[in-house]
C-alpha cells in the first residue's frame, strides 16, 4: 500500500492527502517530522514532507508527488485532459506556490513565534502577495471553481497555499486578501465545504499539539 510521510499541520502534506482522498486511494500515513530523523533522509533527500512511498520506491516534493499521483491513478483527473489547459493548472499552482504560500511564511516568525519580522520585510512580502492577487485574478476565475465547473489540482493547491496566506496577512496586516479577487471568497467557501476539507482541518487543528511538542524538543 501507498504511504504518505508527514504531519497533519503541513499544507503540503494535506494538498497531497486531499488528492488521494479525492481519488479515492488507499494510502497509510506515517507521522513524520522534517529534520527530526536523519534516516528519513533516505527517502526524502532533503529531509521534507510530504513523501510518498511506492512499490517503485520513494517520492519527494509536493509538485512531482502531485504529478506523479495523478499519472498513477488517472480515475477522477485533477488535471485537464487538453495539454493546453493542465499547463495553465499548473501555472496557476506554481504562482499559488510563490505569491501566496512561501511569501506568507516568511511572517511566521512574527505570527506563530512571537519574534520581530522587519519592515522591509513586511513590505516586501505584502508587495508579492499583492501581485499573486492581480495575478490571480487574471488566471483563475471561479464559475465556481478556478478553471470552471469541475475541481483541478489548482484548486487543491491553492486552498493549503492560502490558508497559509490568510493566517500571515491577517495577524500582520490586518488584510483579507480574499476580497482583492473577485469570486475569490466565495471559492475559498466552497473549497472549505467539502468533506474532505473539514476533515483534513480537523486533523489540522488536532495534530497541533504535537506539531508544536515536537518543535519544542528540536529546540
């Protein structure tokens, strides 16, 4: 059987399980930890999660796993079938990626840590976080979900991406990123609607405690 290494509070990890949930495959979960164990190393060369291992071996970084999950199990495609249309998936995934996801986490020192996040910084990060929003509402618009009537991987990835997002403005600035986009919260509605968003939440907010237990004993 598949295995899926990570954490229940890791976006990444939970844009991997939302997939194989929505395809309906079997998979176990093993709770893992980045950098806490050096064998994990083995199968995960840098040390990150998600990694999934298979009957051919192991499987790192969330964007290759995605990909590789949606050529192995092709029933209930989460890309296009038209090559045109999945590189346009897959170009709104790697922006939710760069404008949404990475630069919201560049404030966590200050939102989940209590430490000091510069003005330079803060400024840089609401610049490309703004630029993603006029970006995005040039690629994706909701009817209801980014490329039309059927979810895409996009929509997977940029749920966990702007959860991400949606913590760091919010708690910084003050911002609700959400109405910068139009259709952008009703989307972000009926993403977090879904059973398996309210599960995946759920194991969110209870794996928490160990998340930061284990945080807590690295330092």
């Amino acid at each position: 059987m598949l295995k899926v290494y990570g954490f229940a509070v890791s976006n990444y990890f939970n844009m991997v399980k939302h997939a194989l949930l929505y395809k309906g495959v079997e998979f176990e979960e093993v709770l893992t930890f980045p950098g806490m164990d050096p064998a994990y190393n083995d199968k995960s060369p840098m040390g990150k999660v998600p990694c999934i291992e298979t009957e051919h071996g192991c499987l790192a970084e969330t964007s290759v796993i995605l990909n590789y999950i949606e050529a192995a199990y092709p029933a209930r495609p989460l890309l296009p079938a038209d090559q045109w249309q999945r590189a346009k998936v897959s170009e709104l995934m790697k922006m939710a990626e760069l404008y949404f996801e990475l630069p919201g986490r560049r404030l966590f020192p200050e939102v989940l840590a209590g430490q000091t996040v510069s003005a330079d910084i803060k400024a840089e990060v609401h610049e490309t976080i703004s630029k993603g929003c006029q970006a995005l509402a040039i690629l994706g618009k909701p009817a209801p979900y980014l490329f039309g009537e059927t979810m895409t991987m996009a929509d997977v990835v940029l749920r966990y991406c702007m959860l991400t997002c949606k913590l760091a403005t919010g708690a910084v600035y003050q911002w609700d990123v959400l109405a910068e986009v139009p259709g952008l919260r009703a989307w972000d509605d009926l993403m977090a609607s879904a059973d398996i968003s309210k599960q995946l939440d759920k194991a969110m907010q209870e794996g928490m405690g160990a998340f930061l237990e284990a945080v807590r004993a690295k330092a």
